[in-house]
C-alpha cells in the first residue's frame, strides 16, 4: 500500500491547486465578482478593484480577511464585499475592525481602554482557550468608529514626527504616523465614490444636476456684480465644498478617460470630476453610474447592481482590450492566490522530506519530491503572470526578489535531489520556498506589489540581465547556507549524519558554492555596465553595490579556503552559513540604509527581523565550532551489553 502514497500526495496536491482555478463563486446575488473586475487607474497604473480591496485590506490590518464587529460571528465573505461598504455604505464599514494598532501608547493616544482592547468571547469553552493562549485575548484591529472621536489628537501627533527622519523617530512616533496612514487611505476610500454622509448620494446629484444651469447663471451674475439669487450662489458653494473635499482625498481614479481622449492614463477622481461639473454643467455618465450602484448596494436590488458592474466593465473593453485583459486577468490571479498555495505546499513538502529520514524513505522521499515540483511550478506560474502583467523582468522590487531568490533556490534543490535522492534538496527546498513565500508575504504589506518601477531602475536589456543574474546568485549563496544548517544540525543533535550523508552534503554545498560564485561575479559586472549605461559611471562604492562585491569576494574566501585544505567539512559548513548573513545584508541591509541610490527607505520591522537573522546564524557558527568529538553522529557508541552474562 504504501508505494502508492506518492502518487496519493501527488493527486492530492494537483486536487489543491486545481481548486484554485475554479471561476471565483458569488456568496450573495449581488455579482461581488463582476465588481471585483472593475477597472480603476491608481498610482498610474490600471488594476482591478479587486486588487484595490486586497492591498488595502493588507496596508490597514496586515490580513485580507475582514470579521465582524461582534466577536465569534462569521467573516465578511470577499474583499471586494468589505468595498463594496466601504464605497456606497460607510455607516456599516465603520463598524469593521480593520485597522491597525500595535503600540498601547496610541491606543491610550485614542483613548481606547480596557474594556476596548479585551475580546470577550461568548462561550466558556472559548474563554478557556483565550487563557491557555490559542485564541488571542486582547484586540490589535479596531474600527473606525471606535476611533472617530480622537482622530483630531492622532494627527496633531503625527504632524509634529512627520519632519523626524525616519531612522530617528521614536517607537511611538513611527506607530501614530503609521497608523494616521491607515486611517487616512480608509477615508480615501470612502471618498472615492461618493461623500460618506450622504444619506443618498444618486438623489443629491441629480438635485444638483437640475440646479446646476441656474446655479452657474447666479454665480457668473455675482461675479458681474448684476442681480443673482443668492440662495443659488450658497447652494452651490457647499456643493462646491463637498466636491473639494473628494478631490483632496481623491486616490482612486474611478471615471474613466473621455471617448476622444487617446491617452488611456487620463483617468480622474471622483471628487475631480464633479469639479469639472461647474465648467462643463453636467455630471460624468460615470460617476452617476458609481452613485446608482450605491443605491442598489444600499437597497439590496442586486438586479440593477449587477447590470451597472456589467456596463462599468464592458464599455471599457473595446476601447481598451489590452489593459482590460490584463485588469481581468489579475482579478483572476488574486483568487488563484498561487504564492500562497505554494507556501502551503513547501511547508508539506519539508514536512514529508523530514519524516523520510525517519520512516519510508523511498516512498516519503518521493512524496516529498514531487510535491515539492508541485509547489514550484505554482510559484512560477505566478511569477510568470506577475512578469505578463508588468511587462516587467521578474525582479523589479524587494517583493519581486523575495519571490525570485525563492524560486531559483527552489530550482536548485529539485536537481540536487534528482542527482542525489537522499530528501535533502527536498528539506533545503521546502525549508527555503515557504520562508522566502513568508518574507514576500510581509514586504506586501506596503501595498500594491505591482507597483510602477522606480525612476533609478528604468529598464534596459542590462538591468533586466543584471537583476535576474544577481538575484539566482543571491538564491545559490542562500542555498549553501542552508544546506550547511542541515549537515550542522544533523550532524550534532542526531546519529543520522552518516559518512555518505555528510559527503553528499559536502558536495552540494561546494558546487552550490561555485555555482554562486559565478552568478554572483558576472551579475555585479553586469550592474556596473548598467550603471555605466544609466549614471555615467561603472562603480561607485554604493552599498548596494559593495554588498554585491562582498557576496563575490565570501564566496571567493570559502573556495580558496576549502582549495588550500584551510578548512574541511565542518569549516566549510561554517563559512556557509556565515555566508547567510553576508548575503541577507546586501539584500535587505544595504536598503535602509537610507543613502546611496539604492536606498529604499527604512523599515523598522524588517530591521529588527534581519538583525534577528544575524543572531541566529552566529549562534549556529558557534555551534558549528563544539568540537566533532561533541557531536552527536561523531561521539562514539555507547557500549551494548553482553547478553551471554
């Protein structure tokens, strides 16, 4: 029977995938996937609102998922439903705690107590787990009815840390700017279709429709000094007031560009548009559409709902087929989710891989294998569509590279196993694909990962080369490292590192190290020649350039040193690892650096997690260094007794 447990994980794993390609089902009547679908032009680039609901949702409360106010009740069914209220019903997703708040500073700042903090769940069996820790017992994500109150005192705070450079603000200020962010994108989303306290936003605009003609003729009188109704000049002053508002909050670009107008880019605010209004005296066909979607969201018609998504997104598509397919086709791979399932899938691969050292080694081990393939291929199907999707090479930001030095790491490990068939490269590979996938999960965070590329990385054919290069040295030098963890960790706290073991494992690291090497060499000569092309000069001791000569130069000292018999394989494993931190620090470290041109700005958790990192890997080289003797697979067999006694 258990030779067929491989091919019973392959199909159970393809099953998961495969769900994952089922068209996105409706909880509702209300077509939430139609509106998903719908474009809009943000930060100069056409998405789904689909994509808006998830990178919103993950900026605000770091999770897609959006509960309930009342504690054990189900979760909102999709992101574009928590939109959907937050467009056209903002009483209701006021009452969302979908916001943020880590610091008790800024929560004593809000004025939220104890009693706001404290989850009290409805059931005693519930409580019980709270205590014992499987449930949380105090709230990190608040409504923002709950902080209403206190707003005006949070951005008095934030105001007086905004001139602070980053690197010098204190805890508290870093978590009041942060979160007077979060509520500041939760209003620009509420002002992106219509004023929130507008009890019915399609009646207030068709009254100002009508008004409008004569409005306009009182404004131009007064302005002429003749005779004017001044009732009609005030009326459309607070018109004119509400619209401001929009506009200065205006961050979603919903009104498409005019018929005439052949640049597709030309996409306007809500708020800009009604402007507009005053000159051209009537109101955009579009943003009357968005408001009568706010009447049947409010009243329940989904009938009329789901005929306004359907012309919202079909009377875009011949004008704009391309950028259309590519916005329908992203609201797609959101659903799919494929850099989620595969994490899923390296966290069950490593699992199997490790138990093949304990029981079933060939079927385990095949299992392990081959789910392993699975997981990859999901990785580089997204990885492929993200590419599609930009026009873009596959590293383009440090989200992209977290998914990049994953995969080809990955890649790595699947040829070792396939030379070696020792569930090694299988350990290795589930070990780093599911940690990288959890890095790349952290760093979207910040928004949209599909975000326009940064004016010092305009593309050319040696940036794309350069990056791509770089970022597979990046993914071989990790991958030695942690193949030194595994012989390291093998080696002192079990009795599996038998002698074929930790040759194999000497062999892998070595070529893996040559391997790196040579991508890590030819990828910074390829920057310097892209440098030349793109600043004028071919080196400049940037940090990120002298953390790209440093993994060279490592890598370099632990050849020559296992070349001149400097070390043998317990050094070896050692200068590995060490080379763990050597790479994290040009990968993430030289970024926050904040100078040198490749300074993406500061990020204090990532910070505190490289630093973490470090620690880790030098605790590890210490442990590399107890004497072999100390060594579990090395200390000599406790004698048996003599049964013949």
């Amino acid at each position: 029977m258990k030779r067929f447990l491989p091919l019973l994980v392959l199909l159970l794993g393809a099953a998961y995938l495969a769900s994952s390609l089922r068209p996105e089902r409706n909880p509702t009547a209300f077509d939430l996937a139609g509106f998903g679908r719908v474009p809009v032009l943000v930060n100069g680039r056409i998405k789904p609102l689909d994509t808006v609901a998830r990178t919103s949702l993950l900026t605000l409360q770091a999770r897609q998922r959006v509960s309930t106010p009342e504690v054990g009740t189900p979760f909102v069914a999709t992101p574009t439903e928590w939109l959907a209220d937050v467009f056209f019903n903002p009483a209701k997703a006021d009452t969302y705690p979908t916001i943020k708040i880590e610091s008790p500073e800024v929560l004593d700042l809000l004025g939220l107590g104890e009693d706001d903090v404290r989850i009290t769940y409805p059931s005693a069996a519930m409580r019980a787990m709270a205590v014992l820790g499987f449930l949380p017992s105090t709230k990190s994500r608040f409504s923002y009815a709950q902080l209403r109150a206190r707003l005006p005192e949070l951005d008095k705070q934030a105001r007086l840390a905004d001139p602070t450079e980053a690197q010098l603000r204190t805890a508290f200020q870093k978590q009041v700017i942060a979160v007077r962010d979060r509520v500041v994108l939760y209003l620009q989303l509420k002002t992106a279709a219509q004023m929130p306290d507008s009890p019915d936003f399609l009646g207030e605009l068709e009254l100002f429709q009508q008004a409008l003609p004569a409005g306009i003729g009182a404004v131009l009188a007064k302005q002429r000094g003749d005779a004017h109704d001044e009732t009609a000049v005030k009326a459309m002053k607070e018109m004119a007031d509400r619209f401001s508002y929009m506009e200065q909050l205006g961050h979603l670009r919903l009104v498409p560009p005019a018929e005439k107008d052949p640049d597709p880019t030309h996409w306007r605010a809500t708020g800009a548009t009604l402007m507009e209004s005053f000159g051209t005296g009537r109101i955009d066909r579009t943003v009357l559409d968005y408001a009568r979607l706010g009447r049947a969201w409010r009243q329940g018609d989904a009938a009329t709902f789901n005929a306004i998504v359907a012309s919202l997104h079909d009377t875009l598509t011949p004008r704009y087929p391309a950028a259309m397919h590519k916005s329908d086709i992203e609201a797609r791979f959101n659903f799919a989710e494929p850099f989620y399932r595969s994490m899923t899938l390296y966290g069950w691969a490593f699992f199997l891989a490790i138990l093949s050292w304990l029981y079933w080694p060939r079927e385990l081990g095949r299992a392990a294998f081959w789910l392993l393939g699975l997981a990859f291929a999901a990785a580089t199907a997204g990885i492929a569509t993200r590419m599609w999707l930009e026009g873009r090479p596959p590293v383009t930001n440090l989200y992209s590279s977290a998914l990049f030095v994953g995969w080809g790491a990955v890649l790595l490990c699947l040829v070792l196993e396939k030379i070696y068939r020792n569930a090694i490269g299988s350990v290795a590979g589930g070990m780093i694909g599911f940690a990288t996938l959890l890095i790349a999960h952290h760093l979207s965070l910040g928004g949209d990962t599909l975000e326009m590329m940064r004016a010092v990385l305009d593309s050319n054919f040696w940036l794309a080369t350069h990056v791509v290069v770089i970022t597979v040295g990046y993914s071989a030098t990790f991958l030695a490292g942690f193949l030194a963890l595994i012989y390291i960790f093998r080696g002192v706290f079990t009795r599996s590192l038998d002698p074929a073991t930790a040759d194999a494992l000497s062999r892998m690291v070595y070529g893996i190290v040559c391997f790196a090497t040579l991508f890590s060499l030819v990828g910074t000569v390829l920057g310097g020649i892209w440098a030349d092309q793109s600043w004028g000069r071919f080196w400049g001791w940037d940090p990120k350039e002298n953390g790209a000569l440093l993994i060279v130069i490592w890598n370099a000292v632990i050849l020559h040193a296992r070349w001149g018999g400097l070390v043998r394989a317990r050094g070896l494993m050692a200068m590995a690892v060490f080379g763990n931190i050597v790479t994290s620090w040009s990968w993430f470290g030289t970024n926050m650096l904040g100078v040198g041109l490749h300074s993406y700005g500061f990020m204090d958790a990532a910070f505190y997690w490289l630093i973490a990192f470090v620690a880790s890997q030098l605790l590890i080289i210490t442990l590399a260094l107890v004497p072999l003797e100390k060594w579990r697979s090395f200390r000599p067999a406790a004698p048996q007794p003599d049964s013949g006694r």
